[in-house]
C-alpha cells in the first residue's frame, strides 16, 4: 500500500494493490541487487559468444562521432558501431543542460533510517511546505546488520536549497523533525543511516534518437524524485529499445519506433512530475485549502485514482 499522510484539509490519498488486483504497487531495492543478476547474465553470453559480446568496464568515453549508418564511439581507441546506447546520465548537479532543463532549487536529502512500529507494507509521501518526504520499505538486510523488531525504509527529504532546515542539524535534531512530519502510522524513526544530499532539476531531451545514438534513462530525462519514476521510466525505456530492436527489420526502422512509441509515456511523466514538484511549493492565500481538497477529491475519485496508480506502475500503454 502507498499512502500520502494529511495536507491542507487533512486530505490524503491511499493506493492499494488489492485495489489494482496487483500483488504490490511497487518495490524498492538497491541498485546491486538490480545489476547484479543483469551483468552475470550477461556474462554468461559473452562466454558464450566472445566473438560477438564483450564487457569492458571501468573505461570512460570521450567522444561519440555520428557516421553514414554507424556511430564511433572514442574510448581511447575509436571503435565504430551499428548503434550506441547511452544510459549514464549522473545527477542533475554533475549534468550539461539539455533542451528542457530547470532548476527547482531544492535539494534531496536521500539515505536509509531504521523504524520502529508502524504499518507493515506501506510506503508514505507527504507533500510538507518545504517540499515531498517519501518513506519507502526496503528488504531486511542479512544479519547481523538487521536490527531486531525494527524496519528499514529509504528516506527522500526535499527541502529549499535557500533555506535548507535539515543542513544546521546533528543527526539527533533531524531524528526529532523528521518523526514531527511523518504520521504515527509510518512507525517512529530511530535512527538515521548516511544521509547524502542532491541539488533538484528537470534535464531532458526532447528526442531520445539522434542519429544511431539513443539515449535512455537518466541520459535522456532526469526527473525530480517527487514520484519516484525516474528509474521505472528508464526501465521501460530499455525494455522497449530491446523488443524494437528485436522486432525490426532494420536498426533505422527500429530506432523510428522507439522514437514514436516512448514519446507519450516519457512526456507525460514529465509533464507529472514537473508540475507536483512545482505546485506543492507555489506560496499564496487558499493554494494549502486547494491542494488538501485537490487530495480529497483524488481519494474519493477511485477510477481516476486507479488509473494514476496504473500509470506510475506500468506507464502510459
């Protein structure tokens, strides 16, 4: 289950995954235990076929030179290629700005916390006037790292780069905030665990394709973290490049329809993602009361409820 906490008229909205006939809305997990079975996968094909899969790491590419039909890619020596793939897109921070590009001002403050109570299964956003606090459960670690009857969540804390309330504080004092903003339900935090910071920003091409070069995930549109898309978008980017390229006649004519087919989920996502990080911070006489009952409405609204939860899992189809 998902719940956004109380805003403006105590307005929340809850998402089930009984509701959506899903056994859950979403997971959270981290980025090894994603790329792990990934690479020895695929190391297990380049034993396969060294002739034609090979894995190089650790070495940086300079340059990318668009050829009649290929692309050179320059990684100390100058290799050309039917198509070249880029999917390290770094932070908003460490980025060159792309055509769609802004600042929101504000920083992530993102790491682990241990809980102790709350709800079993549930994932918690509030949109605070400083920005979105999301909760999200994660796995228990092996032990002995586990802490007995105690939960373990993955903390987003948006704030105002310009007046930054979690910066002055020792780890006691955001202990005491934090647990000020969040619900009973969501179970008391009790300790916090390396907490890093991240400067917000919208960074996006306007195309994936350029030539025989695409660009996916974060290369393509860096997001803000307000709905957590940014790597379900990059993952469905990837997804429909392989069964493009499996499907098509040509590279050109798969590169067309990676083009047309990913255009609507990735504008609308960012179109989404845009305006919730936007709104929840506008300032203005009633803007609180009109969110809360914006909340309120969404939350009685079940089919347009469901298909906001559908879209956040699935993307636009």
């Amino acid at each position: 289950m998902s719940q956004a906490p109380p805003t403006g008229l105590n307005a929340q909205v809850i998402l089930r995954a009984a509701d959506e006939g899903v056994p859950m809305l979403g997971a959270v997990l981290g980025y090894g235990a994603l790329l792990a079975p990934l690479q020895r996968t695929y190391l297990e094909r380049c034993a396969v076929e060294p002739a034609r899969l090979s894995l190089r790491l650790g070495t940086p590419v300079s340059a990318l030179k668009e050829a009649l039909d290929e692309v050179e890619v320059d990684a100390g020596i100058a290799e050309r290629f039917d198509l070249a793939v880029v999917a390290e897109g770094g932070v908003f921070a460490d980025q060159s700005r792309k055509a769609l590009s802004h600042d929101y001002r504000q920083t992530a403050w993102v790491g682990q916390v241990w809980l102790d109570g709350g709800a079993a299964g549930v994932a918690f956003e509030r949109f605070t006037s400083n920005g979105p606090l999301a909760l999200l459960l994660l796995p228990p670690p092996p032990a002995p790292d586990a802490l007995p009857g105690m939960r373990r969540a993955a903390l987003v804390w948006c704030v105002p780069v310009d007046n930054d309330p979690v910066a002055p504080l020792d780890d006691a004092q955001r202990l005491t905030l934090l647990n000020s903003l969040l619900p009973a339900s969501a179970g008391r935090v009790v300790q916090l665990i390396a907490l890093m910071r991240f400067a917000l920003g919208l960074n996006a091409e306007t195309t994936l394709v350029r030539g025989r070069t695409v660009r996916i995930g974060n290369a393509a549109q860096t997001l803000h973290p307000v709905a957590g898309q940014g790597l379900n978008l990059g993952l469905r980017d990837a997804f429909a490049l392989v069964q493009a390229l499996r499907d098509a006649t040509s590279v050109d004519a798969a590169l067309r329809r990676i083009e047309w087919s990913r255009a609507p989920d990735r504008w609308r996502m960012i179109a989404t993602t845009d305006f919730l990080a936007r709104s929840f911070t506008w300032r203005g006489p009633g803007l609180a009361l009109a969110r809360g009952g914006a909340l309120a409405l969404l939350n009685a609204a079940t089919p347009v409820k469901s298909l906001l939860a559908r879209q956040m899992m699935f993307g636009r189809r």
